[in-house]
C-alpha cells in the first residue's frame, strides 16, 4: 500500500470503538456475510456456518448490538434474497420473526441453569 492509504487504515484502527454506529456497521457486516454464504457453491439456505456464526456473535457482544436488531436486518436480507427468487429456508425467516414478536409481546423466555424461566 502506498503511504496515504496506510494513513486511513491507521485512523480507523487508532479510532475510539465508540465514535461509530455499531448497528449500523453490523448490518453491513452481517448483509456481506450472508452474501458470501449465498454465493457459496452448497446450497446454504441462508444459514450461517458456525465460525461465521461466532464473529457475528463476538461483534454484537463486544459493541453492543441488540439482538432484535440483529433479527431484523437479518430477516430483511433474508426477505431480500426470497423475493429474487432465491431459496431460504423458511425456518430462518421463522426463528427472526419469533424473535422479534416475542420482544414485542414480552413473553421471550430465557433457558437459565437447563430450568425455563420468564425473564
């Protein structure tokens, strides 16, 4: 690389975490992954692979992304890609939204020590 893009790439790494939006960096970073496993030669149905599953769940636990907002704009790619006639499992389109209508309706449960209790 030649000095002036060494320089930008410097600024973002010296950057304080909290100056960005996070939420919004998730959603780009979590469209592009479903980008790459949608291009992938197995039919992927939109699930992530498991090692995609832990940098997705590191960034949100490290910078705070709310899992609603993690539902959501994954079930929107998901939509994305099922309205281009893409195939999706619709399993995933079922656990997001489930997700998000129990956060709405308050009733989202939370397995605790193997023992179910309302949270």
């Amino acid at each position: 690389l030649d000095p002036s893009q060494c320089q930008g790439v410097e600024d973002l790494i010296s950057a304080a975490p909290s100056s960005f939006d996070h939420a919004a960096l998730f959603t780009v970073l979590q469209k592009h992954t479903l980008q790459h496993r949608m291009n992938d030669s197995f039919s992927c149905l939109g699930w992530f692979s498991p090692g995609q599953v832990f940098v997705l769940d590191e960034y949100c636990a490290r910078y705070g992304v709310r899992g609603c907002h993690r539902h959501l704009s994954y079930l929107k790619d998901l939509m994305d890609y099922a309205e281009n006639s893409v195939l999706v499992d619709p399993m995933l389109l079922h656990y997001s939204y489930a997700f998000c209508a129990s956060h709405i309706h308050g009733n989202r449960y939370l397995n605790n020590n193997n023992n179910i209790a309302k949270e």
